[in-house]
C-alpha cells in the first residue's frame, strides 16, 4: 500500500511552516513508514521546488506559483496534474489532504481522496462566531463534495463539520491525532519550578489568550511569585485589526502582572519541551480547535493541563482526573483550578500521571497508526469494487 499526503506545511528544514497540521502528519507518517506502508508527502506552497527522502518518506516540495488571472485555478491544476504524474509513476492508492482553504477544490484525481478535519476556515469561524468570505467557504464546499471518505480527529470536529458542510451518506470516521509518546517522556515530573505557568500556541484570539491577563492576575493574588511563559508566534487580530495580539495582550495584563510574564515567540521544538518539564501548569483557553497537540503532548509529559472545556476537549481529558476542563472565560473557576494546582505538589504529580495514562491508552501513534491503516484499505478496496 502506498499512501500520500497534500498538506500546506510539514515538519523539515526546507519547508517554509509547520504547525499543528504538520506534525500530526509527521507523526502518522514516520509511523505508517515503520508499518511498512510506503508513503509521499506533497508539501505546497513552497519557495523550491525539489524531491526529498527522510526516514523512508517522500517529501516533494511544490513550488508556489503567481498567475495573472485565476490563480487560485491554475496553480490547484498545476498541483493536481503534478500529483498525477507521482501517482502513475510511483503507483500510490490513496491521496489524504486537509479541509482547510479547501486545496483540492476544482482538482481531480486518479485515486482515491480522504479529507482529513483539521479544521477549516468554515469551523472555525462557526465556533468563533464571526463572518466567513464567500469565497472560503466555497473553496471547501467544493473539496469537500469531491472525497471520497472523511476523517476526524475528535468526534465533536466530525460531526460539526458534517453539520456545516451539509455531508449526508458518508461517514466521517473518527480516528485522534498520536503522538510518538517515547518522544516526550519525563524521567522527574517531581522536578519543576513552583508556579510556573505555561502557554504554547499562536497568540491569537480564538486560542484564548485575551483571558490570560485577567486569570494570571487572580493567580497572582494568592501566588504572587508566579510566572506566566508563553511560547508561539505573534498574529493579527481580525476583531481590533491590530497587528499584534501580543500588544493587546500587554494592555491588558496589570503593570506588576506583566513584570512576572515572559514572551519567548517561536522557539525550536527542543526547547519547548524543556520548557514543558519546568512548568507547574500548562494552560490552553482556547475557543477554537479539533483536538489540541499541545494539550496532550504536554499531558505525556506528566504535565496537570487546565484546558478549554469546549466539545473536542472532552474526549482528551477526563475533568478533575486527567486534567481540568473550564470554559475560557470563566475567569474565576480557570485561575481556581490552577490554584489547586499550584496548592498542592503531590496532587499536582496525580493529575500529571493520569495525563500521561490517558495519552498512553487513546493517543499512541504505534496503536492509532493501525486505525489508519484500516481505514485506508477500506477506502481503497471500495475505489476497486466500484
């Protein structure tokens, strides 16, 4: 079986972003590969054009290119046709690409093609409650009509999705994100530094992070040594317009709150982890999401999350067992929960060892990459009986 993935960003050097879509990828790709399962990665939108090989993976990178008129058109049909070619030449079974932007609107190929709910523009701008262009939805309207099978990471983003794209007579399977959980071990989850808060994601609006300053604030009136880290890239905000969340962020936070917060930006992966094993608390109010990578990958490492309690979250932590639940804007009830916490080591190590209990029995690639497995042999057995 030969799989192949379209995907907008991918874990690797020469790639231009990754994200949360790339290493999930990632993650199912080197784990697919250790199956056996021969696998390709097209990477568009890139400033090269090339053809790499790491691990036993494939990895084209697809130049972005500019046409005068229609665009969008021609590069989805240059991409569709240079896909094609690599699947004729190469023999591969099945295509999987994401729903967001809707990439694969307007193309057509020779195999198979799975949409895999990472979350599109159309989702999150439904849970974020604000307007969607046209355009947008359109585009994913389009691809979406075009798969021939569905997956999702939680059921909640499945069925949301099948609900705002009107899908009727197909299943979306459910099928969580993994992790390489050997990858994110931690030999001392005693060792940590007292009161340390952890944030790590995009400073953008729908992740919540408008209501750390007032969380941290109450923190700190009954911690007030505590210190808030948050790690990721800085973005616009669409409601204000402003071209730094991280601004607003600041003007929001109390001068002596502030003194105690520490912005790193983006930092390499390696690093996050560390960062990880030092904190007492990680901490992810987010509204908008399909499953959250940083939420169990910081659950592997024995970490006590306080996480959004929103629809997706509820199939990754069991409330006040293997972490918290709280919805973001309950400020009261989110900087209480981190109290507890801060309150109490030993109960601390509790929640941080039923985290990674969770994370070993729902979210192991080495289990989860059978699953997938599956379910690409039953897509590709039905392409051949029909």
């Amino acid at each position: 079986m030969h799989i192949a993935f379209l995907t907008p960003e991918f874990p690797h050097p020469k790639v231009t972003h990754a994200a949360g879509i790339g290493t999930s990828i990632k993650n199912l790709t080197t784990a697919l590969s250790k199956e056996d399962v021969k696998v390709t990665v097209f990477v568009f939108g890139q400033k090269t054009q090339e053809v790499l090989e790491e691990n036993g993976i494939t990895i084209h990178l697809i130049q972005n290119r500019k046409y005068k008129v229609f665009g969008w058109f021609f590069h989805r049909k240059y991409i569709q046709n240079y896909i094609n070619s690599v699947v004729k030449k190469e023999k591969i079974d099945l295509l999987e690409a994401p729903d967001w932007t809707g990439i694969t609107a307007f193309m057509n190929f020779d195999i198979p093609l799975a949409i895999r709910f990472h979350g599109s523009d159309t989702y999150f701008c439904h849970l974020e409650n604000r307007p969607q262009k046209r355009k947008n939805f359109w585009f994913e309207k389009t691809a979406i009509k075009k798969a021939n099978a569905f997956i999702a990471p939680t059921t909640f983003a499945g069925q949301v999705s099948k609900e705002l794209f009107k899908i009727k007579n197909k299943e979306i399977r459910t099928i969580h994100y993994g992790l390489e959980t050997e990858k994110f071990e931690n030999g001392s989850p005693e060792v940590f530094e007292k009161g340390l808060l952890l944030y790590i994601g995009t400073l953008i609006r729908k992740k919540g992070v408008l209501e750390l300053p007032e969380v941290f604030s109450k923190v700190r009136k009954i911690f007030p040594d505590a210190k808030l880290v948050l790690i990721g890239g800085d973005s616009v905000d669409i409601a204000t317009g402003s071209k730094s969340t991280w601004a607003l962020m600041q003007e929001k936070f109390k001068n002596d709150d502030l003194q105690n917060v520490i912005y790193t930006g983006k930092i390499p992966y390696e690093k996050v982890q560390e960062y990880i094993k030092r904190a007492n608390v990680c901490v992810f109010p987010t509204y908008a999401e399909t499953l959250g990578m940083v939420t169990i990958e910081s659950m592997a490492m024995q970490k006590p999350v306080v996480n959004s309690n929103i629809g997706w979250a509820k199939e990754l932590i069991i409330d006040n067992k293997s972490g918290f639940l709280v919805y973001p804007s309950d400020h009261d009830l989110f900087s209480e929960r981190i109290i507890e916490i801060l309150k109490n080591d030993s109960f601390a190590l509790q929640i941080g060892k039923s985290a990674r209990k969770r994370v070993l029995e729902r979210f192991d690639i080495s289990k989860l990459v059978h699953d997938n497995i599956q379910f690409c042999k039953e897509i590709i057995n039905s392409n051949k009986q029909s």
